[in-house]
C-alpha cells in the first residue's frame, strides 16, 4: 500500500473515533488520549499525524470540502459543489455541529474560510492566467466570509433549509463583480 494511503487509513481511522467521542463530549472535553483509546493506536501515532484534535477536524474537513469541489470546472458549478459539501456535512451533523460550536484554536470556521477563499482564488487566476484583483479579492473575502457564517447558522440549526436551498442563498448571494467573474468562467 501506499504512504499516503496507509496514512490516509490512519488518520480516517482517528476521525472516526473523534467522532465516536463528540457522541458523549463537547470538542474542548475530548482529549488526545481519549481519541487514541477509542481507536486502539497510540499518541506517538496521533502526533505523527496531526499537531492536535483540531487539527484532525480540520483534516478531515478537507478532504470533504476537496472531494466536493474537485469536479469543477468538469461541468460542475459552484452551487453544485456546495450542494454536495452541504449533503456530506448533513451526514456528519454530529461532528460538524460539534466542530463548528468550537470556536478554539485551529477553529474550523477559520479553516473553511481559507480554504474555500483559496480554492476559488485559484479558479479565478488559473482560469483567467492573472493574479486576482485587489477589488476582486475584497469581494471575495467578504463572500466567503458570509458563507462560512451562514453555513456554521445552518450547521447549528439557526437557519433551516435543505442543502439545495442553501446552495442556491449563496450563490444569488455573491457581489455583482464576483458573479460576472465566476459567470465568465462558466462557474455559475
């Protein structure tokens, strides 16, 4: 197998008993060497792998947030994306309702921000072969900010509506720039 899969077990291996763990504590109670008694490997292991419990959430985040978006461009716009992303963390209400109340170090809120602020700045420069405009950019931070605020109120269930429904609040939502932009490079 390779490294990076055989990592990528380990670590999926620790997510889930992060999981299992949210089931009876807040993610602030949940320690390290709880997460590693539920799955059955070590602390040496757990380090080697993440700095902290916050950093595991993150990682895991990730890899749901990627796999949503990784498809576009290949027909898939962003209100696509975001339904898949909204469908995957449904799924695992319980460890994002209990991720995103925390708001510590390595906060998953942060995390999603710059992630998604990243992923679409790429789109935007990879797909029009120049850097980002100081305006666009603006526009950008303020959008991605915004749903990152609105997808935490519809995680903690202040904000009632189905994944669809939040995709499509969010995509009428952007800044006129920003969607001539993103309309341009057949992002929505």
């Amino acid at each position: 197998m390779e490294p990076q899969k055989q990592n990528d077990g380990v670590r999926y291996k620790l997510a889930n008993a992060m999981k299992e763990c949210m089931r009876t504590a807040p993610v602030e109670k949940i320690t390290v060497k709880e997460i590693v008694e539920t799955c059955g490997l070590t602390r040496q292991t757990f380090y080697r792998n993440f700095q902290d419990k916050y950093d595991l959430i993150n990682w895991y985040f990730d890899k749901i947030l990627l796999e949503s978006f990784e498809h576009m461009g290949e027909g898939r716009t962003v209100y696509e994306s975001l339904v898949n992303k909204f469908e995957y963390i449904q799924m695992e209400q319980l460890f994002f309702r209990a991720a995103f109340k925390n708001d510590q170090q390595n906060c998953l809120r942060d995390h999603d921000f710059e992630l998604i602020q990243e992923f679409y700045t790429k789109q935007i420069e990879s797909r029009t072969g120049r850097k980002i405009s100081t305006e666009l950019q603006f526009e950008l931070e303020m959008y991605c900010l915004g749903s990152v605020y609105m997808t935490v109120q519809w995680v903690l269930g202040y904000r009632k509506s189905t994944p669809e429904e939040l995709a499509h609040a969010l995509t009428e939502s952007m800044p006129v720039r920003l969607r001539e932009v993103f309309q341009k490079l057949g992002l929505i």
